[in-house]
C-alpha cells in the first residue's frame, strides 16, 4: 500500500494527541496516573475527524436488525467476516487487514458522495451487531487514541475513554513497529505513528489473561485499530487510579429535586464542559466521560444524569447512564412508552424553545427502579450550549450541543 505523507492536519493531531504518552508508558501498579500539567490545544481533527470508526458508528445498534430502505443498496461486505474467524475459517490477520482496507474505502466513498449517509450508516451499525459480519464472540474491532486511551469499542462503549495498563499499550506499540523511547519526543513521536501505519502485527502479553490480538495504526489518523482483543475492565488502569477533576458544581444530581435545582444541575453542567472543551486538553476531557458516568461523582445519582448531543447531526456523544446503548450513533431509537412520540424531538424542541431552553415531560423506564410504573413521567431540561474548539492557527470552530438531564416524579404528582 502507498503510503500518504502526513499533512499539516496529521502532525498536528499527532503532536497534540500523543501528549501524556510517557506518563502513560512509565506508570506502575498501584501509582497514580500524573495529572496533566500543562493545557494542550484539543485534537478538535481525532475528535470530530475519525470517519473510518466514528462516523460508521454513529447508528450502531446494539439490539435487533440494521435496516436500509427498500430502495437503497448496501455496500459490499467484507471478504472476511469475524464469524469466519471464529470457525477457524479465516486469520485473524486477515479479518484485521480486511478492516483497515474496507473502512478506510468506505470513508473515501463517503467523501466523494458515492454512498450515501444511510448506507454509511449502516454498515456502522453492524460493526457492533453481534453475529454480524464486523463482530462475532471474541472477534471485534477497537479503536485505541494515540496515547493508549480506548475511543470506540464495539462491544461495550462503557469502556470508552479508560486507559489501558501500560504493559499491553506497550505491547501493542511493539507489534506495530513503534519505539515508547521514540514517544519522549513530539517529533520522534510525529515520524514514529507515521511510519508505523501499514500492516501491524499481532501482541500478546502472557502475563496478562486474555490480552492478545492484532494492532494496527490506521492510515493518516496515527489511531489503533485492534482486532480480536475482546478487551475488558481487567486490560485498564483502575478508575481509583485515574486523576480525575469532577469540577465543583454548586447543585449536584443528588441536590436535584424539583425544576428549580434541574435547571441548575444541568446549567452548571454546560458550563463545566465549555470550559474542559476549550481548554483543549484532550486527556482531561476524556477523563471527565469517566467522571460524569461515576454514580458517586456529582455528575450522576440514580436516574438523574447527563447526556450531550450534537445539535444539528443529532448525534449523541455522551451519555452518562446507558453508553453502550445510546453513545456514538444518533438520536432517535428511544420512544416515550405512553405516548409514542420519539423522545429526541420532544428533547431537542425544549431546548430550542428559548435562549436558556426549556422543560418537558416524557415517560422513560427508570434503571434504578425495578417497580416502577410506566404511568410516572420524567421531567427533562435540555439547552443548547456552544463550544468553541481551538485550531493550531489560534482561530476556534464553534459547535452547537444539547446538553440535557431529567428527573422521575413521586408518584402521587403530576406536576415537579
């Protein structure tokens, strides 16, 4: 394969992503993960820019079928499927390969608007459908940060955002050819993910169960995709050992007991975010997806949590309840259980509804109660807050989110 010579783009996405790589490298049980000392300006192209994985994965469903209209054509599958490496039908190797080259076709399709959004969609949505030709058992793709962070797991996206141990990260940068002396320096770094893109190789690490598979470094983009490493809790740093900074609200999700204290939670919660997304510093935002998912922080208490979404993709970048069901793929699949009505359009007409949003009722199950009746309604506030991501030339982008939590009525109440 012909490789392209990084752009300007690429180097910068590698010189700011690979920041607290060494920390990372040089961490030893039991220690604490060093908290980044100085703001990075955000990798605002790995973020928004990983057509390849992130883009595909904005529909993925983890329940039922993937489904195209009747008049639309699906794209070619796969040569080899994860279920023909499961049967012992195919290598692992091979399935990888394959994956590298049919992702990085389709997001030139894409581009060029030789398929259409729909089907670009869908085979997003089977790279997460169990028994589909993308993931099969053990057998399923994971895209890796550049600095050992997990951006996208097909088979559970709670898992998103955590750090590997340091041990399979520096296993994995064997297998694709990398150097960690090389991670010390920014430029070495740069020239590095550069010319470790290609075919990769496999690692293991004896010492560490299940901790095998196939890496590779995608093209341009200096990420890992890793095939066959059926990746879980017990391949990442312990969350006690993650530096995490909560912020310091001043009305918790545990404080949220009426429409008064929701407009705040959620108010206070805007803020934190355009300050942690501004700052650029892409480590300590992945950091808070961990913070605003832990039930003891004060981003999360029962059914009262938080969850982001792109305003005019409707795609859903956090959520702080159930990731794996909603997280990365648009809005849309959930309907109030009474009414019938899509849940996102009651969400995103409150949010437009005024300069500081609004409020809504919905009927949604609560996770944190196994009893309750589908007659009690949730009250949503949701507003629309912008970020202003900063570029390497020192201008800034603006992005529009809706950001939004809720909380369940007592039962003898119609009415917060």
């Amino acid at each position: 394969m012909t490789k392209k010579s990084p752009s300007r783009r690429d180097n910068f996405i590698l010189e700011n992503c690979l920041k607290g790589v060494r920390d990372n490298l040089t961490l030893r049980p039991n220690s604490r993960v060093k908290g980044i000392t100085r703001k990075t300006r955000t990798c605002l192209s790995l973020a928004l820019g990983l057509l390849i994985f992130a883009g595909a994965s904005s529909l993925a469903q983890t329940q039922g079928d993937c489904q195209l209209s009747d008049d639309v054509t699906p794209p070619a599958g796969p040569r080899v499927t994860a279920q023909q490496v499961e049967d012992g039908n195919a290598s692992l190797t091979d399935f990888a390969l394959t994956a590298r080259d049919r992702w990085a076709a389709l997001a030139l399709e894409f581009q060029q608007e030789s398929i259409t959004v729909e089907q670009w969609s869908y085979v997003g949505c089977l790279l997460r459908q169990e028994g589909g030709p993308w993931r099969s058992g053990s057998t399923y793709l994971v895209q890796l940060a550049p600095d050992g962070r997990v951006f996208t797991h097909a088979k559970d996206m709670l898992l998103s955002a955590r750090q590997l141990k340091p041990v399979i990260y520096g296993a994995i940068l064997h297998a694709v050819g990398i150097d960690p002396a090389d991670l010390t320096d920014p430029a070495k770094a740069q020239a590095a993910f550069t010319a470790a893109a290609g075919d990769g190789g496999p690692f293991n690490v004896p010492d560490v169960p299940g901790a095998s598979g196939y890496a590779i470094v995608l093209p341009s983009e200096g990420v890992f995709q890793l095939a066959g490493f059926d990746l879980g809790e017990s391949h990442l740093v312990p969350i006690s050992d993650e530096a995490i900074d909560y912020g310091d609200p001043a009305v918790t999700a545990g404080d949220v007991v009426g429409r008064a204290t929701l407009k705040a939670f959620v108010t206070a919660a805007g803020e934190y975010l355009i300050e942690l997304l501004e700052a650029g510093d892409l480590v300590a935002a992945a950091k808070a997806r961990i913070g605003l998912r832990d039930p003891n922080g004060p981003w999360r208490h029962g059914p009262v949590y938080l969850t982001l979404m792109e305003r005019v993709s409707k795609r859903i970048t956090f959520h702080g309840a159930f990731p794996d069901r909603f997280e990365m793929r648009y809005g849309g699949i959930a309907r109030d259980v009474v009414t019938g009505e899509l849940i996102v359009d009651q969400l995103i007409a409150a949010a437009e509804s005024g300069p500081e949003g609004g409020f809504w009722q919905y009927h949604f199950d609560n996770p944190d109660d196994d009893t309750d009746s589908v007659d009690i309604p949730k009250v949503g506030y949701a507003r629309v807050v912008t970020v202003h991501f900063p570029l390497p030339d020192g201008s800034a982008v603006p992005f529009e989110y809706i950001i939004q939590s809720g909380f369940y009525l007592s039962p003898d109440s119609s009415r917060p």
